[in-house]
C-alpha cells in the first residue's frame, strides 16, 4: 500500500489563519504556523491570556 507523501514545500498546504482569516502557508517554513503571522500568534495569545476564550466547562451535578 503506497503511502501519502507530505505536501513538500514547492506546493505548500494554505489554511485559513484563525486570528484574521487570512491565508496562511501551513509548512514548517512558517515559524507562525497556523498563523500568518507574528501579530495573528500573538493576538490569538493575549485572548486566552485575557480569558476572551475559555473551555467549556460542564455544569457540577446536582446533590439530591
């Protein structure tokens, strides 16, 4: 069974940069990777670090 090979980076694999929206070059030549940049990293960093984002939690069950 052959397998897949990896896209190399002559045809990079382009995600949508999940701070802007943007493209972003998802390879390891992306020091940012899934971002696009710095500035996206770093946003996306300072939100969780400012509890914008949080994990959902489950509600604690009821003690009957």
């Amino acid at each position: 069974m052959a397998r897949p090979h990896p896209p190399s980076d002559a045809n990079p694999r382009l995600v949508r940069c999940p701070a802007c929206g943007g493209e972003s070059v998802y390879a390891p030549a992306n020091l940012y990777r899934p971002f696009c940049s710095e500035r996206c990293k770093n946003m996306d960093l300072g939100a969780w670090a400012s509890e914008e984002f949080r994990v959902p939690e489950k509600p604690a069950p009821d003690d009957e």
